[in-house]
C-alpha cells in the first residue's frame, strides 16, 4: 500500500513539473525570461532587439503565450500610437530565478568538463 501512495507522489510531481516544463520550453521562451529579468519592463521592439534571429511572429506567439499563462503581463498605455509594455508577473520572476540556476549550473558544468570522468553503469 504503500509503494502505491509513493508512485502515486511521484506522478503528481511529474505532471506538475511537465507542467511548468511545457510553459517554458516553446520557443524563445528562455531568452524571453532572462531579458524580462535583466532589463524588467521591454517594448516588444526593444524585446526583438536584444533576441538574435527571432522574428516578430514567433516573438508575438511566445509573448502570447507567456501573457495567456500569467507568466508574463502586457500593459497597454494610451497614447499616439499606444505603447504596449511587458514584463515579469511573480510567476515569471520564479521562473526567470530558475533559468538563472540553470546558466550557472551550466557554467560549472562547462567549467568542469575537462575534469569529470565517465562512469559506466550497468542495469540488470
């Protein structure tokens, strides 16, 4: 009973980590992060600007999506024309941290290459 109730734990962490996962892994979603983290508040030009290669296409699809799952706001100011801001919800500073964890785990990875041996493990 149980091994049952423990599987039953994992699954429910795996569904919600697929769920968070599957926020962030379309494309430009990352990069979309880290720069809100850095600079905060962007324009989407601004935003376009500092990603190399992204259309606006896929960056407005992206930022859709980001604003549909409250990982990011878009704020409308009037004016002529009208200015459309983006930045962080808290969802998203979250989730910029966790991207932040992720570059520097990957640093050190990086860093320590040169000094990992390969390990070889076998299953029966």
């Amino acid at each position: 009973m149980v091994e049952i109730k423990i599987v039953s734990k994992l699954e429910e962490k795996d569904e919600a980590a697929f769920k968070v996962l599957s926020q962030v892994s379309i494309t430009w979603a990352i990069p979309v992060l880290l720069r809100l983290g850095y600079f905060e508040t962007l324009r989407f030009n601004q935003l376009k600007n500092t990603l190399r290669g992204v259309s606006s296409r896929s960056l407005s699809r992206t930022l859709s999506s980001l604003v549909s799952n409250g990982i990011v706001s878009r704020e409308v100011r009037n004016g002529t024309p009208p200015q459309v801001f983006y930045s962080l919800t808290m969802k998203g500073k979250e989730l910029e941290e966790l991207m932040d964890n992720f570059s520097e785990l990957s640093e050190k990875w990086n860093s320590s290459e040169s000094d990992s041996e390969t390990i070889e493990v076998s299953v029966a």
